[in-house]
C-alpha cells in the first residue's frame, strides 16, 4: 500500500444516524421532520406526507426510536389545502384542517380551522370556517386583500357584514 492509498474507516456517528431508520429513507424522514403538523401544503407534498405517515403506521412495530416519535407526533396531523394561483378547482372541500385559496374555487368549503383567500384568489360558493359554533356562508367572494376566516365571518359580494 502506498501512502497515498490510506484506508479511511466508517465514521460511527454516522452509521448509527443510518442504522437509526428503520422503516424510512433519510429523505422520507427529513421531510416529515420538517413539516408543520398544521402546515398547509399543495396536493402532491400534502399526499406525500399523508403516504409517509401511513408507511409509518403499517411497521409501527419496525420503526426505529425516532421514527415512532415522529409518528406520534404527526398521527392525527390534518395538513391543510392550498390551492395554487392560475388553478381552477370545482367541487367541495369539508376539511378539518386549515384551507389557503389563491387560485380560483367553484363549490363550497367547509374548513375546522381558518379560511384564507389572498388577493388572487377567488371563491364562488360558500365559506364555512368553524371552530365549534355555527358557520355563516360567504358568497361569491373575490379576494381583494390577504382575508383570513379565523372563525365566522360573512361575506357578502366580498363587503364584510
């Protein structure tokens, strides 16, 4: 062996780091890792996210240490909707879980937490945020500024009544 060929051996840090997932890739883990239970995402990282947690569920018994906490802590996440800008959707949404418009939507929505339509986005149909009282609908709303529905709020041809 010449000097220059020095075999350099495997750092145990970081073998143990890729010991330590079970179940998971490393980049399945870090994404999941980097989320926010209550984040609103778009349709494909939302699913990712959603098919992430369900491989976790399925070889719970697998999973290594880290793996099961951060189960735990997403196992009941709702990651919210958001519906990008220059999309139209049609349909309804009933969601427990937050709701972003900033393309245009045709239907009604139906959110357990907050409503948010920004200046480009549009709504035809009713608005319902509710957070255990009774919802009041909004109609037809055009967002004209960043509006958010904490609670209940209704919209009439986009005034606030």
């Amino acid at each position: 062996m010449t000097p220059f060929m020095k075999i350099i051996p495997f750092p145990r840090k970081i073998d143990r780091a890729v010991r330590r997932l079970k179940v998971l890739t490393r980049i399945e883990f870090d994404t999941l890792d980097k989320a926010d239970p209550d984040g609103v995402y778009d349709r494909n990282t939302r699913e990712n996210l959603y098919w992430t947690l369900e491989k976790l569920g399925e070889h719970f018994k697998k999973c290594s240490k880290d793996e099961k906490e951060i189960y735990k802590r997403f196992k009941n996440a709702y990651f919210g909707i958001r519906i990008p800008e220059g999309t139209v959707w049609k349909g309804n949404i009933d969601h427990p879980g937050s709701v972003i418009i900033l393309g245009r939507f045709e239907g009604n929505i139906h959110s357990g937490k907050t409503v948010t339509i920004l200046r480009t986005g549009s709504v035809v149909g009713e608005v319902f945020a509710d957070q255990g009282q009774t919802p009041l609908p909004a109609k037809g709303f055009h967002g004209q500024s960043c509006i958010e529905f904490p609670e209940f709020t209704l919209f009439e041809a986009g005034l606030k009544i």
